[in-house]
C-alpha cells in the first residue's frame, strides 16, 4: 500500500513519452457544443452556469476588468474539469502537480500586477506604503509589501496543489483500508465504504470550490490593479 500511495500522481507516460498534454486537453473534449438555433437542455445550463459565473466575477470589475472575461470563464472551466478528472479511477490530476499551478497562477498575477503599474502607477505603489505609517517603519513595511506581493501567486499555486493533493491521499488511504478489511470483517467494511462514498461527493464539491477559489482570487488580483 505505501508503495503505491503517490503513484497516483506521478506524470504518466504512453510508450515512453509524456501523456500528461493529452490528458489535460481532454476534459474540454467533453464539453458540449451546439451547431442548432434551438439548444437542447444540458447546453441552455451548460450556458446558463457560464452567464452565471461570469456575472458574478465581473460584477466588481470596470470596464477595463471585464475585458477578461472570457479568460477568468474559460480558467474555471479549465480547473474544474481537471480536477474532476482525477477522481475518475486509474486517471491522472494535473491539479496536484505544483509546477502546473504554478504556470497558471506566475502569467495571471504578473499580468494584472503589470497592468496595474501601467494604468495606476501611483495607487499601485501607494500599497508598499499605507497613509500614516510612522518614518521609523517605513522601510520595514515596504520589504513586508513587497514580499506578499511577491508570494501571491505562490500561495495561489500551493492552496490548489494541497487542497486537491490532500484528498487524493485520504481516498487513496481509506479505499486501500477498504480493500484490507474487506476479508477480515464485513460490517466494518460496509462503514469504512460508506465514509469513502461520502468523502468522494466532499472531493468533488472541493474540486468545484478550489476552481472557483483559484480564479476569484486572480480576479480579486485583477480588482485590485484596474
């Protein structure tokens, strides 16, 4: 059992070479699309979540803001199915792998902080220093302002990677206890299988919930720079 406990997030590979491209590009697969005027009923709430989403993340924005619409819909989108990928068996999450998050969470905070030293140098600065701060504390509170600007999209990345990772572990943990009690004792068996079934519908409301954390967060970034 302890052998195998990462082996679920270990990069895949197919004869050889990395699988893990091929694997992201196919939950987007699965999303359906309509070429008809008349949509039938899982396109109408397939559009009627996105108009939702979207409504509620751009409602704070200005106009310069709602021009990333389409980039904020389409990363929760993006998160959300691969995170709901890998609670499929034998698949791969490419959520859990630190480096992924990583190359979402650099571009987006970079271009937000970017843009708002572009369009709002002088409130962007202003936040190394808060009004009032006394001369002694000055350059103490510019390294601290700095250093958690800097670390935002590495706290981006890391509450991603260890909420998704986490619950890997635990499934992977109590499946495997499952198996073993399996020949010892039933009724023991029968309630261990039900707190996995349990915890399966929380690792999918987690999934759901740490996409939509993940991109409110860069849109509270994006808020904050435009």
């Amino acid at each position: 059992m302890n052998e195998n406990l990462f082996a679920s997030f270990i990069a895949p590979t197919i004869l050889g070479l990395p699988a893990t491209v091929l694997i992201i590009l196919f939950p987007p697969l699965l999303i359906p699309t309509s070429k008809y005027l008349i949509n039938n009923r899982l396109i109408t709430t397939q559009q009627w979540l996105i108009k939702l989403i979207s409504k509620q993340m751009m409602a704070m924005h200005n106009t310069k803001g709602r021009t990333w619409s389409l980039m904020l819909v389409s990363l929760i989108i993006f998160i959300a199915t691969t995170n709901l990928l890998g609670l499929l068996p034998h698949s791969f999450t490419p959520t859990t792998q630190l480096s992924m998050n990583l190359a979402m969470a650099i571009p987006l905070w970079a271009g937000a902080v970017i843009m708002g030293f572009r369009s709002k140098i002088k409130n962007a600065l202003a936040h190394f220093l808060p009004q009032g701060t006394p001369t002694p504390l000055i350059p103490m509170l510019v390294i601290i302002e700095t250093i958690s600007l800097l670390i935002q999209p590495m706290a981006l990345a890391v509450r991603l990677t260890a909420n998704i990772t986490a619950g890997h572990l635990l499934m992977h943990l109590i499946g495997s206890a499952t198996l073993a009690m399996s020949t010892i004792n039933l009724p023991s068996t029968l309630i261990i299988f039900t707190i996995l079934i349990l915890l399966t519908i929380l690792e999918i409301a987690v999934a759901l919930i740490q996409a939509y954390v993940f991109t409110l967060l860069v849109s509270l970034y994006l808020h904050d720079n435009t």
